[in-house]
C-alpha cells in the first residue's frame, strides 16, 4: 500500500499549497516547501531525497520557532533521517496523527443507499459559498480545534471546484467544520472539528457519514485523512484503515 501511503500525504500536501506558500523565504532549500502563515508546515513531499534532508540540516538551528515539520514515517529512511535531525537540533514533537484511508468502493457496493438515506436533522449542512459563511467556517474550526486559523489561507478555496468547505449548524448555532478535497482518486477529509459545547451528541459522526457520501458522489475511490488521538476511534468504527504516524515536530527554545 506505498503508494496509497504517498497518495494520502500528496492529497495533504497539495491543500498546503493552495493555502500559499513562500516564494522568496530566507531558508528556501531545494525541496522545501513552506507556509507563509497558519498552517505553519514546512514541509518535504514524500520522496525528498537524502540530499535534500541534508541541505536543511545546516540551518534548522536558524528556523522560526513557529516551524511545524512533519515527518512522514512510513516513507522509509530519508524521514529517519529527516527525524534524527530535527531531535539533534531540539525539536520536540509537538503532535502526532495517524494516516488513515477508507476503501469507498466497499463502501458504494454495500453501504451507499444506507449514507444516502442518513437523517441528519436537526443539523444544517452549509455548503461555503460566500465571505460570512467563511468567516463563521473559520470561527469555527478556530473555537474546535483551539488555535488561530488564518482566514486568508482559505479565502482562495471558495471557488476551487475540487474543494468543499462543510459548516455545520445546529440550532442555528454554528457546530462543526470539515473540509473536503479532491485530487485524482484520492478524497482528503481535513479540519474535521467540533465546537466543545457541541461534543457528544453524535455530530462528528453525522458529519462524517455526510463527508464519505460526498466523496462518493464526487468520484474518489478512497477517502483519506490524518486522525488525532481523539479522532481515530471514530474513524476506526466507520472502516477507516490505519497506515502510517506522523510525527510534527517544533524547536523548543533552550
């Protein structure tokens, strides 16, 4: 499943971009791609070679601490090697998630009229289409997932017909985000969230279900996505498959 492994972190990978990306940084190194603002990711693609690793070994000691650098631990040795250097330099893992797909062609020959037919009242399912409902997208997914999210890094998403931006309501009352995106036959699900006062009615499952219908009817023949801790249990009772950690790391000031 290696390339299915690439094919998740390329779907990833490809979000950032369209998020931007510096074109002029101080620590641009062949290979390395980094966020002007929130994500913060700066980041190889899955095949960066040893040569690469070892160019930005030389000035890791000069990257903002706002750097967050993910190590994708099922691409082989260059990402132990990308590892042993960051740990070299004080970088401290900051968060873990686990890479995890579904096979929606299982889920077409056996499942799809169930999601077709799901309930999902009394939540109202906002496609984004204008700037107030991307501010309140952003708020959101803010409040959810606990640190700033830069709204100016999505603005450029509205009208990219491989995404969705997902808010979802309850009693008129903003809940819960998801973000859908398509590249190939691969479905990323990203910033899949819900708002603490909302947690535990079944919401993030309900979303979800809506997410794997959406992902069918928009062509993709697997739906991926990078769990949390918190995430993965849910994820795991829907049918996703664990594949691979990925280790974000941060330099801690000494």
């Amino acid at each position: 499943m290696q390339a299915l492994d690439q094919l998740n972190i390329a779907n990833l990978t490809s979000l950032w971009q369209k998020m931007g990306v510096e074109d002029h940084s101080e620590f641009a190194t062949d290979g390395l791609s980094i966020s002007p603002t929130w994500p913060n990711r700066f980041w190889f693609e899955w095949h960066a070679t040893s040569a690469q690793i070892n160019e930005l070994n030389h000035f890791l000691h000069c990257l903002p601490t706002r750097a967050v650098i993910p190590v994708w631990t099922g691409a082989g040795e260059q990402a132990a090697q990308l590892e042993r250097y960051l740990q070299d330099e004080c970088f401290q893992i900051l968060f873990e998630q686990l890479a995890m797909y579904l096979d929606l062609q299982t889920i077409v020959q056996q499942d799809f009229q169930t999601l077709t037919q799901q309930d999902f009242s009394p939540l109202n399912i906002i496609k984004v289409q204008t700037t107030p409902e991307l501010i309140a997208w952003t708020e959101t997914a803010s409040a959810a997932f606990g640190y700033w999210i830069d709204i100016n890094a999505l603005q450029p998403l509205i009208a990219d017909s491989n995404v969705q931006l997902l808010l979802v309501k309850k009693n008129d009352q903003p809940a819960a985000t998801a973000l859908i995106y398509k590249t190939g036959d691969i479905i990323g699900a990203h910033l899949v969230g819900v708002r603490e006062n909302f947690r535990g009615q079944g919401i993030a499952k309900n979303l979800m279900l809506l997410v794997i219908q959406q992902a069918v009817v928009m062509g993709g023949k697997y739906l991926t996505l990078q769990a949390s801790a918190a995430g993965e249990p849910l994820y795991r009772n829907l049918g996703f498959v664990a594949q691979f950690v990925i280790k974000n790391y941060q330099r801690v000031e000494k």
